[in-house]
C-alpha cells in the first residue's frame, strides 16, 4: 500500500509491510542519548555537537528525562561487537558521517565502516540492548522504497526492538541548521520521524536548489510510527509490521 501526502513544500511517502508480531511494555524513566562522529571532517563533529548540546544535562519531556552520556569518534565495534555499551546501551543515537545504502563511514582515512546489514539486533529484545531510536546524518544509508522493492529486507536484522531508523535516502548536505532545529523540535514534544522531515524541510525552504539539503527517510513500526520523546509505545519484536516514509 503506497498513501501520498501532500503538504504546502514536499510529498511525503509511505510503505507498509504488514506481518504478525508482539510487542512488551515500555515504562517512563530517565533516558540517555550518544553522539558518533565519522573521523573525516570537522563538520561531522559539529553536526553531532549542535545535537547534543541541547541535551547537556536533564531536559524533561513529558514524563520524560534526557541527557547525552557519549560523544565519540565512531568506531565500528559501538555497533557490533561492543554495541551493548555504546550505540545500543543509549535510548537514542545521533550519527554524523559519510555514507551510502545501509552503511556509514567511521573512518576516512582508513575507509573503516559500519555495514547496517550485518549488524546484532538493536533495542530491547535482543542481546540486552536499549536503543529506540537511530538518527544517521549522512547521504543515502536510509535507503527506502524507491531505492529497493523489497526495502525491509536489510533493516530486519537489526530491528529486535528498535522503534525508528532516520536519515536520508539521496545524496545530502550537512554542517547546517538541521541538527539544532530537529532537536529543539523533540524537545518541543514532535514525533521522531516527523520533527526530522520538518527540520529537513525547513533548511530546504531558504536553499537555491529544491533538493537540497537532500530527502529524507525513516524506517519505523505501525505501532510506533508516532513515537515523541515524552512518550514510548511499547518495544516492538521482530522485524514485523514495518512502514517506510520517503520524501520526493
């Protein structure tokens, strides 16, 4: 099933694949949030700071608490071998690199990177992660239908109780607004997917060229498709009950 939206500036797009699943509760309580930049560019690391920043200390959403614990230089094993203790021991994680279908560079110079479809299951129903959400600013690693047919297929392994993966399906441009705005819009109570597309389509609205800062994508569940920082539904099993949305 493919619904089209349209809004005053772009045509947002969604996918959904239905399948059974079961879900288990979530509770309120405080949450942690890490930063993971590709060691390439300087940009990247003011992309993650202008995140993060704004969860320096306890920022209450609703009836719930954030902050930011890590700030790394990405290395692969955060989110492979060691993920228990970095990318997946937070409740959401913000990337900023180089990037292209389903991966995203850690290291330039080494050309070192992290390859979404071999990677453990993130969040809470596999291997005793916590991660909800994953934001990867970088072109093309959220790829989406438009892309591939079958565009659940790579993002199943890593979906064990994950809620959404957001970034960008087409080539894009950072070391902008983005990352501020889209924080100040969760902090604002938005949806996670949603406050992303509007922070995407904010910069795009003064740009010269319409595509640009790029288009964006989110991998999400039908039953957390409207997930915000101050309230979480319940953690997702499986890779089952997927939805994509695209922008075009």
């Amino acid at each position: 099933m493919k619904t089209v939206l349209n809004t005053t500036r772009k045509a947002f797009c969604m996918l959904l694949l239905c399948c059974l699943g079961s879900t288990t509760l979530s509770h309120a309580a405080d949450h942690e949030i890490g930063g993971y930049v590709d060691r390439a560019e300087d940009r990247f690391v003011r992309n993650v700071w202008n995140f993060i920043k704004n969860f320096d200390g306890w920022k209450t959403i609703g009836g719930n608490r954030y902050r930011y614990v890590q700030y790394y230089y990405a290395q692969p094993f955060m989110f492979t071998s060691s993920n228990n203790y970095y990318a997946d021991r937070m409740d959401l994680s913000f990337v900023s690199a180089h990037g292209n279908y389903y991966l995203f560079e850690t290291n330039q110079s080494t050309g070192t990177i992290v390859d979404l479809t071999t990677c453990p299951g993130y969040g809470d129903q596999a291997n005793g992660g916590d991660m909800e959400f994953l934001i990867i600013e970088s072109c093309s690693t959220v790829a989406s239908a438009p892309e591939r047919s079958d565009w659940w297929t790579p993002y199943m392994s890593i979906f064990k109780g994950l809620h959404q993966l957001v970034g960008f399906r087409t080539l894009s441009y950072s070391d902008n607004g983005i990352p501020n705005n889209f924080a100040n819009k969760l902090k604002g109570n938005g949806g996670i997917w949603q406050s992303w597309f509007n922070a995407v389509n904010d910069e795009r609205s003064w740009w010269r060229g319409s595509s640009y800062p790029g288009y964006a994508s989110a991998i999400v569940y039908t039953t957390t498709e409207n997930d915000r920082l101050s309230t979480n539904t319940a953690d997702p099993y499986g890779a089952n009950n997927m939805k994509t949305w695209w922008q075009h």
